[in-house]
C-alpha cells in the first residue's frame, strides 16, 4: 500500500493541508466503493513540529496523528504554505528540513504548496532545478536562493521528484495528476468530475509544459483566457473582448502577449483547435459541423487553419490518430 504523508505546521495555509487530504480521501472511497481494495493509499496527516496539536492561519486547530520521527518511509509528502511572510518559518522547521532530505534521498516524492518551496530550498533541495512559489514572495525567493532556478510565469514545476505549486489553485490541479498516478485514470475523472468545474486536461501537457504561455500572474488576462476557455464557439471580436473586460484593444494585445507570448486571436484559434482535434478523434461529425462546433462557420477556413497548425489536414489527422487508437487497442488485447 502506497504511503502519503501531508505535514502541517503552525500558520499553514489549511487549503493546503485540506485539499490533498479531502482529494485523496474522496478518491479512496471512490477505490473503496467499486471494490478496488488494492488501490487504497494510506494517508497520514503529520505534525512537523514536537507537537501534535497545530494552529493553523486563521485560528483553525487541527490534531495530528503522528510527528515527523515516527515516520521512516513515505511514498508522497505535501509540504504546506504558510500565511504571511515565510522565513520565520524557516527558522523555526531546522528539523524538518533536515527530515525532508532523507526522505527525498530515500526516493520520496515531495510536493510544496504556494511558500511551502521556501522549506525545500532552505533544505537545499532545489540547488540547480526549476520551482516556483507565490508570486507575493518571487523576489525574495530568488534573493535568498539564487541557485534555484524560479519560474515566474509558471503555476506548477517538477524536477527530480520534487513538485513545486505557485497558487492554492494549482495545488488542486497538481492533486488530479497524483491521483491518476495513484489510483488511475478512471478515478481521476471521478475526482474532477466532484472537485473542479472543468473537464480534466492533461497534466503533462498544460501543468508542466515548458511552454509557459498559459501560466502567470496577470489577473485580468487570467479572467480573459477563463472566458475564451468557456466561450471559444461563440463569434468573437477581439474589440467587444477588450471592452468586456474594461481594457482598450492596444491594451488588450500588449497584456495578453507580455503574460503568454501569444495574441489573444492565436490563443482562441489555439484554443477552437485543440477541441477541434478532440472532436475529430471521438466523433463522426463532418468537417463542416466540427469546424461549425468550434466557431468557424467557414469550413474551407477552418480546414487552411488546422493544415497551417499541424501541417496535416482535419480528415487526414482523423486518420492519423484512429489509427493509433485502432493499434493501441489492439496491442492491449493482445497484452491480455
């Protein structure tokens, strides 16, 4: 049976001890519901100070089951963020970190939330890779570690078995990609089908993709790709888009193309694609109706546009991927 730890400290942020806790538990009872005792994980919430007894941010008190030296191996660790400024955490958790060192060393998967990367690179942890923190504390991060390499516009980093999240958002994206890893894919669907509003993207290619274009700290641009996200069928003018957001059209481009390094036409059309694609390899709908579904009332359009992006056209990229589908499917019979 897999081992999770998830630790919490004095002045932790509690969505970051609840989050991997609730999701986690959800997804055993879900292993539990469908007889799939072999995928339970054992999850431990652990005190990382001499005490037991936690007072979280906001006066929330929470009783641990164990303290850290009563745990000699763990498959997975959450490190928690704090409120406010992290150093004085710091401080105070010497022997956590020295206890985080010998479990990654051991070959534990560590996962910090938010500041919780504060604790990792004290521990030295993350000399030499790439991370990420809350974006209130990135200059202070890389003055006090500048042999860290700190990713500003990305929400979620991994090297080295060593995952670090930015946001308390992505802490419940990065919980998706653990859960699958743990459980599988099934129960991963179910667990966002009850935990997030939107259909479950792929992890390795949206969270921990070197490109960063979709992830910052521009929260106005954040709230225009949310909306291009949940309306990319609709007829959309870039001036009526601005203007929805209070931002003139010159604003508009120079923001969106400072946060992602593309303009919001190309990301809509990025966007409209990457459905289309979806589409062309789970349905039979025509041409005409896919490009029709995405936006595009032109379907000549809509056909030059996909070749000009993947260098293959819709019909010949439906081709393309059914029959990976047709190969991979058969090779699992044959595997069973």
């Amino acid at each position: 049976m897999k081992q999770v730890t998830i630790i919490a400290v004095p002045r932790a942020l509690g969505s970051t001890i609840t989050i991997p806790l609730e999701m986690l538990s959800a997804a055993n009872d879900v292993a539990r519901a469908r007889k799939q005792r072999e995928k339970l994980v054992k999850i431990e919430l652990v005190s990382g100070i001499s005490d037991k007894s936690i007072r979280l941010s906001g006066g929330l008190n929470i009783q641990c089951e164990k303290e850290l030296s009563d745990i000699t191996h763990s498959d997975l660790i959450f490190v928690p963020g704090v409120w406010g400024n992290p150093r004085a955490s710091v401080k105070q958790l010497t022997a956590m970190q020295q206890w985080l060192k010998t479990q990654h060393q051991n070959g534990s998967i560590i996962c910090s939330t938010v500041t919780g990367s504060f604790l990792l690179a004290e521990a030295g942890l993350l000399d030499g890779k790439v991370a990420t923190t809350h974006w209130r504390f990135f200059d202070e991060f890389q003055r006090q570690y500048p042999r860290v390499k700190l990713q500003r516009k990305r929400f979620i980093t991994s090297a080295d078995n060593l995952f670090c999240t930015g946001s308390v958002n992505a802490v419940r994206d990065i919980m998706l990609h653990f859960v699958q890893q743990l459980y599988g894919e099934s129960i991963a669907n179910e667990i966002s089908r009850q935990f997030t509003h939107e259909l479950k993207r792929s992890y390795e290619s949206l969270l921990l993709s070197k490109d960063q274009n979709r992830s910052h700290h521009d929260e106005d641009i954040i709230k225009v790709q949310e909306w291009l996200y949940d309306n990319f069928q609709r007829q959309i003018q870039i001036a009526e888009l601005a203007s929805r957001f209070q931002l003139s059209v010159r604003s508009l481009n120079r923001r969106f193309k400072l946060a992602t390094n593309t303009t919001p036409l190309q990301y809509l059309q990025a966007l409209r694609i990457d459905h289309a694609k979806e589409l062309l390899k789970q349905s039979n709908l025509a041409i005409s109706e896919v490009a029709d579904m995405v936006g595009y009332q032109d379907a000549s359009y809509f056909t030059g546009l996909f070749k000009k992006l993947n260098k293959v056209t819709p019909n010949e990229y439906r081709g393309l991927v059914r029959n990976k589908l047709f190969l991979a499917e058969n090779t699992q019979q044959l595997i069973q």
